[in-house]
C-alpha cells in the first residue's frame, strides 16, 4: 500500500474521547484536521464489545449528575441513558467477615466506626473545599498534602483502622487503583475536587448513577463518524517533528503535515513518540512520574439477576475482600443478569501470578461472599486486562507519585511549541472520565483554534 501524505490544519493523536472532541471542534470550525489512531478502533479506554454472546463494556461506562460535559455530549449525539439498578439492600463486609445487608452510603461497621467514617468524609471535604481541580497545586497546603502518602494522612487523622481502610478504598483501591502509600494526599484529594467532593466518591447512586444506551463507546463513534475519513485507524505514530509553528507526525503508513498537533493519549504513552527535537527536560520528567495503576475488571453473566430475587440491589464493598467492590452491572432491556467487579493494585498483581483457573476461582469465590454460591457458576467470565492492552498499558487513570502534582502539575496542559495535551488523565474537572476527557479536549481544541486565528491574522 502507498504510504498517505496529508497537509492538514491540525493532526490530533489518539481517537478517545478527548481527542475526537478537539478533532470533531476543529472541523466544526473550519479547519482540515487528521486524527491519527494507533489501535484498530475508537474508544480509547472505552470499548463494548461481545464476548461469548454476551455485550460487555470493557472499559469506561458510567455517568454521574454532575457530568455536565458528558451529558450535552449524549444529547447531542443522541445518546440515551439508564438507571444503574439498585432496589433493594447492599452488602458490606468488615474486619470481621461477615456480610451484612444495608440501605444508605455508611458501611454498617460499628457505631463508633460509622461515626468516624462521617468525620473523616467532613474533615476531607472541608480541605477539597478549598482546591481548585484545575489547578491543586496552588491550594493553601498543597506541599504539605502533596509530601505525605494517602495512608499516612489518614493513619495521622484517626485511630480507626476499619475506618481508614473503608476511607482509603474510595481513592485507592476504587478510583486510582494504586496502594495508599503510593501517592500522596494531594492527589486523593485532587480526586475527591475533580468529582466535586469527597461525598460524592461515597455516593455510589451519585457518581455511578447512569449507563449509555449502546454503551459509552458510542461517544467516540458518533463522534468519528462526523469526521469520516479524517479518522486514520492501526496508524500509531512513531515520531514528531515539531517547530513554533508546524508539526510533523510520522505514522504507520501515513504522514501528516500540520500547523498544530494535540496529544490526546495517556501520559504513560507519551514515549512511545520519538519527539525531534526532544521535549524540554522538565517536561521529560514530568512524564516519569506519571503512571497508570491497575485494575481488573470483573465481568459475570448469569442466565438471570439472581441477586435481585434475594432483595439485593447488587451493590457490594468491602476493603477486605480480593474483589473490593461490585455492582450490577445488567444490560438495557437484557433478560440476563450482569455482575461487574473490582480487583485491583496489589491484588490483582497477585491473581496475575495464577493461571486462568485458579484466577477465575479466586474471583468467583470472593464475590460470592456477597451474593452467595449462584455466583459461582456464570455463563460468561470475562476479565478486562488493560494493564496488558499495548495501548492503554494500564487503568483507569495515570495519577502522579508522592510530590509529583505541585512540582509539575501547572505543565501538564502547556503548549510545547505547536504542540497542546487533551486526555482524561490530565483534565481538572472529571478528572480520569469520560466527562473530563471531552473537557480536555474541547480546551485543547479552543487553544488551537485560537493559535490558528491570531496565525491568519
């Protein structure tokens, strides 16, 4: 095949979210863009696909209230949403191991634990009140947040371990898939900021409230499809060439020639670019201390949604379990029941040590703590395995190490030259979702249109 040589406006890198959002303004401004795509699909860390008959959402998929970006994107795409279902009692397991049934967003612990975790969701929410998301690192303590761990924060706040650890799960185990003393407290409370608040993390019928009709995938290919052939797929881009005022990105079978590019691919991949010249050396570091955590995403399909019969809602958590939480996660209009599931940071280093039937089992087993023995036998297993995709390389989100947000974090959005960054890990608001991949891209995409205009001028 003849190698493509494009002359456009702008080329954009990475056909996610962020990135179809910025390449879809730009067209819809006049300007000839290029979307240059590594993987065989659009998506990014969206993807629904079928597996063994069964429709699954790989990645991304749900939508909170407040994802007012997400939700005029669906309108205008002519998206539907859905209820996640939650009548009935949720199960909660504590130090003890035995599962109780309850109804609210405080775990049945001890009433003295229960009033601790309140406590602690007041204090946080108190500091969260006075960080920006856009920029956390000129908060009034963001060194002194930022040079400590999640869990040593936490371990000087309370005496509580049940307390601690149910705490801990919201940022760790459940948003940014890394162990607490992984990454400091600015960054857990940078997390809490981006959704709003830390009550809202807590809030499961909040912050996973709705699911797309067709899956959330279909952002990204309603958006594609505006664009057309400007949507260039298995065309990953091995080298840019970059000046003040041209780009040139060199692809699999295709090179395109630009007046402005936009990275919209995760931090952890920015290497996998040759960048001529090299990127300035601050930039370079701030590139090493960004990463993914890991997560496995548990998918389980049952001939029907047993749980519900047993008055279960399907919503599960526990800080002690190998699966730390779980929710139903049924289809629209699907007569079959769907449980999805949550391993993740050490443990799932640990299940990624088994072969396959041994890591099924050890699933199965910890999610039937909830659910009782039917969950033991699904008609469909399914594990999304990021960490191993060669583009993704990880989930959900990269997040930085202990000091790493106030030493860089005012670069992750500034321009290199003719080069701007859009992506969910790098948004303020909606910070590693969906909703914060389309803010992302739709203000690299307002960069880049005005430094095309001040350019004509």
């Amino acid at each position: 095949m003849t190698p493509q040589n494009l002359d456009v406006d702008a080329v954009v890198i990475g056909a996610g979210p962020a990135g179809l959002r910025a390449a879809t303004l730009l067209h819809e401004a006049g300007h000839a863009v290029a979307v240059l795509e590594a993987r065989d699909r659009v998506g990014g860390r969206t993807w629904t696909d079928t597996i063994d008959g069964a429709v699954l959402e790989i990645g991304g998929q749900w939508v909170s209230p407040d994802q007012t970006e997400l939700l005029a994107t669906l309108d205008d795409l002519g998206l539907d949403t859905y209820e996640r279902y939650r009548e009935g009692e949720s199960v909660y397991i504590g130090r003890d191991g035995t599962p109780r049934r309850f109804t609210g967003d405080i775990f049945p612990a001890s009433a003295e634990t229960q009033a601790e975790i309140e406590r602690l969701i007041s204090v946080i929410d108190e500091i969260v009140a006075d960080i920006d998301p856009l920029r956390a690192w000129e908060s009034p303590r963001a060194r002194e947040f930022d040079t400590i761990t999640w869990r040593e924060w936490l371990e000087r706040n309370s005496d509580d371990v049940e307390a601690r650890d149910n705490i801990s799960l919201y940022i760790a185990e459940a948003m940014l898939t890394k162990p607490a003393h992984a990454f400091s407290a600015l960054e857990a409370f940078q997390m809490a900021a981006s959704a709003g608040s830390f009550a809202n993390l807590v809030e499961a019928d909040f912050i996973l409230d709705r699911r797309v009709i067709g899956g959330m995938q279909e952002v990204s290919k309603r958006l594609a499809d505006r664009l057309g052939d400007s949507v260039h797929l298995s065309s990953p881009v091995r080298r840019l060439d970059y000046s003040a005022d041209a780009v040139v990105a060199h692809a699999d079978g295709i090179t395109v020639r630009a007046r402005r590019a936009i990275i919209a691919i995760p931090p952890n991949l920015y290497t996998r670019i040759d960048f001529q010249p090299p990127l300035p050396r601050l930039r370079q570091q701030q590139h090493q201390h960004l990463s993914l955590g890991l997560v496995i995403k548990v998918h389980a399909v049952y001939e029907r949604p047993f749980w519900r019969e047993q008055g279960l809602s399907g919503t599960a958590f526990s800080p002690y379990e190998l699966c730390h939480e779980a929710y139903d996660n049924t289809n629209y209009d699907d007569s079959r029941g769907t449980l999805v599931g949550f391993v993740s940071d050490e443990r799932a280093d640990e299940l990624f040590r088994l072969d396959e039937g041994e890591r099924r089992a050890r699933i199965l087993e910890s999610m039937s703590h909830y659910y009782g023995q039917q969950t033991l036998e699904p008609e469909v297993f399914y594990l999304s395995d990021w960490g191993a995709e060669e583009w993704t390389r990880g989930a959900y989100a990269a997040s930085y190490d202990v000091g790493g947000r106030t030493r860089y974090g005012r670069m992750q959005t500034e321009a290199v030259e003719a080069i701007e960054w859009a992506c969910s890990d790098i948004a303020g608001e909606g910070f590693q979702h969906v909703d914060g991949a389309l803010r992302s891209g739709r203000a690299a995409a307002a960069r880049v249109i005005e430094a095309l205009s001040r350019e004509r001028r």
